[in-house]
C-alpha cells in the first residue's frame, strides 16, 4: 500500500542508473505511491520493465528524467558518474540529489578502500560538483542485492546510515529510506560521512540502527 499522505505528498523521483541500487530503489518507491522515472543512456531498453512497473513509471534519457523530476537518486557505476553529471548537473539546480555511488578501491593488503583518497567523502564531492543542490548520501555501504529483499521482508528492522548538509535533503532523504523499508540512521554532514565510504567502518556492514550507530560511534 503507499506509504505517502497528505500531509506528505507523492515525490516525483529520478533513478538515474537502473542496476543493482536503482531497480530495487525504483520498485519500493513506486509501491510507496511515488513516481519515479529512470534515467538510462539506453531507455529503449528498459520498456519492458516499466510496462511491468505501471503507469507511474516511466524511462527517458538522464536530461528529460531530472527535468521531470524533484527528487534525484545518483546510482550509475562510480566511472560513469562524471559523465552524466554533465549532462544533467544544470537541471539539478534546486533540487534534492541523493548519492548512491561509491568510488571503490583497494589497498596492496586487499582491503576496500574509497578512490577519492584521505579527506574526501563522496556526498562532499558530489556537493562541490553540483552547488546548486542539496546533496545527500544514503544507500551506498549497502550491498545493493540487499536492497529488495531486507526492504520487503524485514521492513523496518535494519538501519541505513544518511549524511546531508542540507536540512530539508536530510528529511526527504529520510523519508525515502523508510519508504524503501530501512531505518535512517543520520551520521552528520558530508564531510562526516567517512564511515559509509569504502574501507568505512560501515561499508558492506548489514545490522539494525543500533548496531550502526555503535559501529560508527554515533551516542543515543
């Protein structure tokens, strides 16, 4: 049943990247009464799937998605970012984009570690790439397989660390978690989102808000 009420409306979502994080995202959010349109190079492609989805869902290009939309989810292959940011970063003037991606590395000893380097968080990165939004992070130290199956069998029981900058990111960030059947668990700002990245002390960690906010040294 969808999760939206009057008091908080239907959001109109770009999944910009329909692979392991935007297809299972798009489903939940679609049942959560929302609508959403996915952004694909190749949107052609995806016709099936949206004639499976319903009416409230849709495929396009990256530029017509975000213009279509208020609400953006970045959640195309970390190499790829960069390239469709160029399409689409002046349409995301005044917009909520809530950044999925991750830049994955490793060390010599084989231990995942972030490729932006010591410093940088990629909710900061993608701030500074996009100044006109209000930038987001949520959905990335998750494994994306698990996005569909711990959202609809468990809702509501496992956590998902957020980070944002930006009050009213936070709170649609938030709500949107929860419409995907997770718990949000803030961590702060973008600059103090270091423990969702790769090599983070909750990358790839699956546990309840609890065990999130104990790993990542968050009191309350």
């Amino acid at each position: 049943m969808p999760e939206s009420t009057p008091d908080s409306p239907p959001l109109r979502i770009a999944v910009l990247g329909a692979g392991n994080i935007g297809r299972p995202l798009a489903r939940h959010w679609l049942a959560a009464g929302h609508t959403v349109t996915l952004g694909s190079r190749t949107p052609d492609r995806l016709a099936p799937l949206v004639e499976e989805w319903g009416g409230r869902a849709r495929a396009t290009t990256y530029p017509d998605a975000v213009a279509a939309s208020d609400v953006a989810l970045l959640s195309v292959p970390r190499p790829s970012l960069e390239e469709v940011l160029e399409q689409v970063a002046d349409r995301l003037t005044g917009k909520t984009v809530i950044d999925a991606t991750a830049s994955i590395g490793l060390s010599a000893d084989g231990l995942f570690v972030s490729g932006l380097g010591a410093g940088m968080t990629q909710g900061s990165w993608s701030a500074k790439r996009l100044p006109g939004s209000a930038v987001a992070r949520a959905f990335s130290h998750l494994p994306g397989e698990l996005l569909w199956p711990r959202g609809t069998q468990q809702r509501h029981f496992w956590g998902m660390a957020v980070a944002a900058d930006d009050a009213d990111a936070l709170r649609i960030t938030e709500r949107l978690v929860r419409d995907a059947g997770f718990v949000p668990v803030p961590l702060g700002v973008l600059d103090e989102s270091a423990a969702m990245e790769p090599g983070g002390v909750l990358f790839g960690y699956l546990s309840t808000p609890a065990g999130l906010r104990r790993a990542a040294g968050i009191s309350g």
